[in-house]
C-alpha cells in the first residue's frame, strides 16, 4: 500500500450520498467556486437541493468615502448584481433558485442569530446531508459557517452528515467526487460572476485546484472537487482534534494586533521618511556638495 493513501484518498465517486441537501455559501459564488460540479451531478440524480447564500457580498463600509445617498445606493446595486449572478449560476447548474438570507457580509463570526436561522432551517428541510465551507479556510465568514455547520451536526444525532468543501484553502480530504463530466457546466457556472472575476482569476485558480485534486485518481479523472465527510459519531474526536474555535480566537487576536500595530508603523516610517528627508536638505547644505555640482552636471550629461 502507497503511504500516501493514509492521508489522500485513491477512488472517488460520482456525487455525494444524499437525497436532501442543504448548500452553506457564505457568499454569492461560494456556493459555485467551492462545490458546482459535484452540485451539477446532486441534481442529475435527482437529489433536492436547497443553496442558501447568507450574505449578500457587500461589505458596510463600501463606498463610505461618498454621502450616505450615494454609497446605499451603490451597495444596494452590488447586492442584486451578486444576486443575479448566483441565479445566473443556479440555471446553468440546474438547481432551484438560491435563497438569500441577508446577513451581513464580513460579521458572520459575531452573528449570534446565525446558528438558530440555519437550525430552523434544517428543521424545515430536513436534509441528510450538508455543504459548508470548511475548517481549514481562513476567510472569517467562510470559518463562521464551519463553525455553525459543526456545531449543528454535534447537536443533532442521526440527522444529517457533513461535507466540508475547499474554496481558499485546501482541506484534508477523505471524499472525491470526479467531475469530469460536469467541468464545462461548472466552468460556465464560474463564468456567471464577472463581478468577482474582474478582481481575481478565481475561475482558473479553481480550476487548477479541480485539476490537482485528480492526482491520485488515474488518468480518467480530469477533474475533482475534494470534501472531508463527517457523520454525527466522528465529528466529536474531528471537533476535538482541529479545535475550530480556538483557531479562530487566535487568528481573531493576531489581526487585532496586526490593527493595532498598524498605525504605529505607519509612523514610524513617516518619522524615519521625515529624518531621510533632512538628511539629504542637510547634505545639500553643505560645501562639499556645492563644490562638487559641477562634477555632477558633467556627468549627467555624458550619461
């Protein structure tokens, strides 16, 4: 046996076990990025699919440098764009149209009725399985629905599973799905979102993941989109094992420093510019420079 099979799978499959799944984007496009073609093959099978986008992917201080008029306006445009765009996405995947939950972009993490919104949710639906950005991401919203997706499967025994999908950063595995018959439809999918594309080659970034994640899958396999499973009896030791909420303390606690921290080396930097400056007036001042101006004239102009 190849070592590397303790810590990648070798096989896949064509879709995920399920008859009733609940998708976790925590933004317009997550939901298409991190899990489409493995979507695309859910509902090929005849799976009911439920996407539920909980933000709206605009963040409050967009635009703040212009009156409040303006800037609501703005923001409330960039909403619907994203909106559309995910529908956009959803038609040519072949899933129902996606939910808009409306809670604020970049404050999932301090969002106290996020947990009770989705657990009714879940109760309205009753899904046996769930798709949520995973552990392993560093984006704050994207760990905030990790969070309360794990929390969730702790609560409720013999409910639904968990599968944790990659966007940011890649997790650790232990499910492939090869999407190599739906690669075109996930790439027209990706191809729904000019307004995130126009900033960041995220459609090609994913599909170099896709691409990768076919490694240890054989020359059929072009492309894989990667989960890590869990059921209700191994997310207790997985909880206690990677320990979400610490890591999220600690990454909360490093970028309130990294705030803090900031302005004080923007100073520093403005008084050591501010010394550099006076250098050089001082050394200009001096007898030694003036004397050798012209020197430097002749060079100059024999460069």
């Amino acid at each position: 046996m190849n070592i590397e099979q303790f810590f990648t799978p070798y096989t896949s499959s064509t879709t995920l076990p399920a008859k009733s799944v609940i998708v976790l984007a925590p933004h317009p496009d997550d939901e298409v990025f991190g899990c489409a073609g493995t979507l695309n093959q859910l509902q090929a099978s005849g799976t009911d699919i439920h996407v539920l986008i909980l933000t709206d992917g605009v963040l409050i201080h967009e635009w703040a440098d212009q009156p409040a008029e303006i800037a609501t306006k703005k923001r409330h445009e960039k909403k619907l764009r994203r909106q559309k765009e995910s529908i956009a996405a959803a038609a040519v995947l072949g899933y129902p149209l996606p939910q808009f939950l409306g809670f604020q972009d970049g404050q999932l993490l301090n969002e106290e009725s996020l947990l009770p919104t989705l657990q009714k949710k879940i109760e309205d639906i009753s899904p046996d399985l769930i798709l949520a950005p995973s552990i392993w991401e560093m984006h704050r919203d994207h760990r905030a629905v990790a969070q309360v997706a794990l929390k969730l499967l702790l609560k409720t025994p013999n409910s639904f599973q968990l599968a944790f999908y990659e966007i940011g950063v890649p997790l650790i595995p232990n499910y492939f799905v090869d999407i190599t018959l739906s690669t075109n439809k996930k790439n027209k999918a990706m191809a729904c979102f000019p307004s995130q594309l126009q900033d960041q080659a995220y459609a090609d970034q994913i599909r170099g993941l896709n691409l990768f994640r076919s490694y240890t899958l054989g020359p059929k396999v072009q492309s894989a989109e990667a989960f890590h499973l869990l059921n209700h009896e191994t997310a207790s030791a997985f909880n206690q094992e990677h320990q979400p909420d610490i890591h999220t303390l600690a990454l909360l606690n490093a970028e309130n420093v990294l705030r803090k921290s900031l302005p004080i080396q923007l100073l520093e930097n403005r008084k050591l510019l501010k010394q550099a400056e006076q250098e050089i007036k001082n050394i200009k001042n001096t007898l030694s420079w003036r004397i050798t101006a012209p020197l430097r004239y002749v060079r100059k102009y024999f460069n």
